[in-house]
C-alpha cells in the first residue's frame, strides 16, 4: 500500500497516518507532507512530520517525509514525484491539508482570500494533478477532506467565512471532477468538530466555542477515511459524512 497524506503534522493528517500503518504494518510505504518537518511552524498548534514519522514508524510502516508548502507548486509537484518514484506508484490520496481561516466578520480581506485560495483549492488541484498518473495505473482511490455541496444552506455559506466556505466547495469539486472507472474520488466531512490544536486555537481565540472540548477524536474520524479510500470499492464521485 502506497499513500500521501496532506496535512500530516499534527491532528487529522497524523491520525489518518497512524491508522494506515495500524492497518497495513510493514506493508505501507506513506508519504508524510506538511511545512512541519522537524518542528511546529505555528507557535500555537503543536506538531511535526518528525514525530508523526516516529508514531507510524512504531507499527512498522515505512514512512516518507516531504516536507512541502503547498504554496509552492514546482516544490510540491516535485516531492509528489519523488515520493511516486521512490515507492513504485501510489495507490491512495488524501488531501487533508487546509488553511482554516475562519473569520465570518472578516469576508474579503486579501491576504485571507489568498491564503485559502493557494492552500485549499491550488493545492488540493496540484496534488491531484501531480498523482493522478500513478493513481490511474493503480486504480487508486482519491480522499478529500471537504463538506457536500447543498446550495440550499446557503447560512453556511456566511457562517465562516465566504472565502474559506468557497475554498473548500472547490476543493470538493476538483476531487469529484476526477472520478472515472479507474479512478475512485470521494470527499467526506465531519459532522461534528473534531479535537486538535487548530480547533483548540478556535476555541481559545473565541471563533468557534466548544469547538475542541466538545470535539471528538481524530482517530475515530481516520477510521472513517481508512473507509471511504480503500474498503468502500463501489462508491466514487459522492460526497459523505463521517
């Protein structure tokens, strides 16, 4: 089993990771991307690459760091091949990595829209672009971590923000875009806040209140994605909840 996972530091990329190799043990080449190589870049948010190589390594897994802004596409485009070429092919995509800039009062600020713009949606599209390739040889299997499109809650819409709501529907819509008989493409979101230190800093910060204390546990949402990419065979081109 070959997989990149986006997003890896820390939280639902670490867990996804930590699931993978419970599962598949010595059998797992996984290639680890986010800017945290060796340490956090957010003095707020706790996490690297580093240690979540050391967590999967514990279950006997192979992994790969690719230490990787996904604002950098040639730098991105070439970890994702480096990563293809060393492990033979790849089988599964996740793309977990997102910039969550929630801020409902705060709609059109640039540096906010360009943030989310960069991350979330030409990220999401580089790295979809740079596997689907070797995905395609696999019959692989592409996860994102995005929310439905339902047009009739439009709320939504406003209720974090209009640039990141909008990022996030494009992640969604790049992802089902690439659905084909040889490649299955599938979006899931939480339906309820999940517990890690970007929903810690939410809750602090007054953005979202109860956002980590009432959330639930990371590896119980990484069981859902372990799911939708590799045992759900039949579904492609559908957006669930966990």
């Amino acid at each position: 089993m070959r997989v990149i996972v986006t997003g890896a530091s820390r939280g639902i990329g670490r867990a996804i990771a930590i699931r993978m190799a419970q599962r598949y043990a010595d059998k797992l080449t996984i290639g680890l991307m986010a800017r945290s190589d060796n340490r956090p870049i957010h003095q707020s948010v706790s996490g690297s690459l580093a240690r979540t190589c050391s967590m999967v390594e514990k279950y006997g897994a192979h992994p790969i760091r690719l230490p990787t802004d996904l604002r950098n596409v040639p730098a991105t485009r070439s970890m994702i091949s480096y990563f293809i070429d060393f492990a033979g092919g790849l089988d599964v995509l996740i793309n977990n990595a997102s910039a969550m800039s929630i801020d409902p009062k705060s709609h059109f600020q640039k540096n906010r829209m360009d943030l989310v713009h960069e991350v979330n949606t030409r990220g999401t599209m580089t790295c979809i672009d740079e596997c689907r390739d070797a995905l395609m040889h696999s019959t692989g299997s592409i996860v994102t971590i995005s929310p439905p499109i339902r047009m009739g809650r439009l709320e939504w819409l406003r209720m974090y923000g209009v640039p990141y709501t909008i990022s996030k529907y494009s992640m969604t819509l790049a992802t089902l875009a690439e659905a084909r008989h040889t490649l299955r493409a599938n979006c899931i979101w939480p339906r309820y806040t999940i517990a890690t230190s970007a929903t810690r800093r939410l809750e602090t910060s007054g953005v979202l209140p109860n956002a980590h204390s009432h959330g639930r546990d990371p590896m119980d949402f990484a069981s859902c994605v372990l799911q939708l990419a590799i045992d759900d065979r039949e579904r492609n081109a559908q957006c669930v909840f966990d």
